[in-house]
C-alpha cells in the first residue's frame, strides 16, 4: 500500500513433473541403452576411462573383454526382432550375473558387448573370465517356445600395455574379437 506494507502475495505455480520426467529419460537414454538397460558406448567410454586412471594408480592392469554374438541375424530374420531383443536382454543379464560387482558390462552396438575388468591380479583370470562368459552365452535359451542357441566370440585387451586412452584398449580388444571370429565360433 501507499505506507510500504505489503497487503496482498500473487504467486504462480506450475507442475513441472513433466518436464523433470522428460529430463531424465533424455539423461537415462544419453548413457543407457534402452533395450538392455546395460550402459552404451558413452557411458562404457567414462567408465573406461575412469578404470585406467585407478589402474594406473593402484600399478594394476585393466581388462576388456568384447563379445560379439553370432546368429543373431539369423533369429531376426527367421524368428523375428521381438525374438532377438529378447536374446540380448537374456544375455545381458547373464554377463551381468557372471561378472563381479565393480565390473561394467556394456552394450555397445546391436550384438556387441563389452566387459570392463579392473583389479584382477592375473591374466588368466580374465582368460577364465572370457571362457565363463561365452558358456553363459552360449547355454539354451527357451523364448516363446523357442529353442534359441547362439554362440559368441570374444576379444581382450588389456591396459596399460595395449592402451592408456580409453578408445585404444577398446580398439584392440575389438580387433582381437575381429582375430577370434576368423578363428571360428566360440573362440577367445
């Protein structure tokens, strides 16, 4: 009023619930891969990099393990794509059921993954590692009355020795994923 008192209090409200549920599905699918729910490219590439900076502090190396599935095309195209997303939902469940708690299993593309695997004191451990996994993979699988049988092949690499930036590990271990698939089904 004219004596500086304040005698009335507008204010305006709105439900931005909306707009914050949007935010973090746009936050979730930046670094989630939406089938799988396992971390994408983006988020592995964090975690990679993350992985080697304590590597190299702790003087321990970093593995990764990259794992390509075969036949997948093949239940797409005869089976369907509902039948394959199932697939790779059913894969991704179990690496992530065979790996430890601080390992990060990711999917990078269509049916490619990628096992991150920091503080393990000796190569052959990682060599088991890939071998458990690929039985995992590779064990029956019944979707919708389907017998579902795939294999997969796998890659590793291991920083530092093949890689500090977190680009070149996931590179080699692509390329030694590349070496296996030549080498037949099933191959480390």
């Amino acid at each position: 009023n004219r004596h500086g008192k304040v005698t009335h209090y507008l204010a305006i409200f709105s439900d931005i619930s909306e707009r914050k549920r949007a935010e973090g599905l746009i936050h979730r699918y930046s670094w989630f891969d939406s089938l799988t729910d396992l971390p994408n490219k983006a988020l592995l590439i964090d975690r990679i990099n993350q992985a080697i900076i304590a590597a190299q502090n702790e003087g321990k190396p970093l593995y990764l393990l990259a794992f390509n599935l075969n036949r997948l095309k093949h239940i797409n195209d005869s089976l369907g794509h509902n039948i394959g997303d199932e697939v790779l939902k059913i894969v991704a469940l179990r690496l992530v059921k065979a790996t430890r708690e601080g390992d990060t299993v990711s999917r990078v593309t269509g049916d490619d993954f990628v096992v991150v695997v920091p503080r393990l004191s000796q190569p052959h451990r990682a060599i088991n590692l890939a071998e458990r996994l690929v039985e995992s993979i590779n064990a029956p699988m019944d979707i919708q009355g389907n017998a579902i049988h795939i294999t997969a092949n796998a890659g590793l690499s291991v920083s530092p020795a093949d890689g500090t930036e977190p680009d070149t590990p996931l590179m080699n271990a692509d390329a030694a994923l590349n070496h296996s698939r030549t080498q037949g089904q099933n191959k480390i």
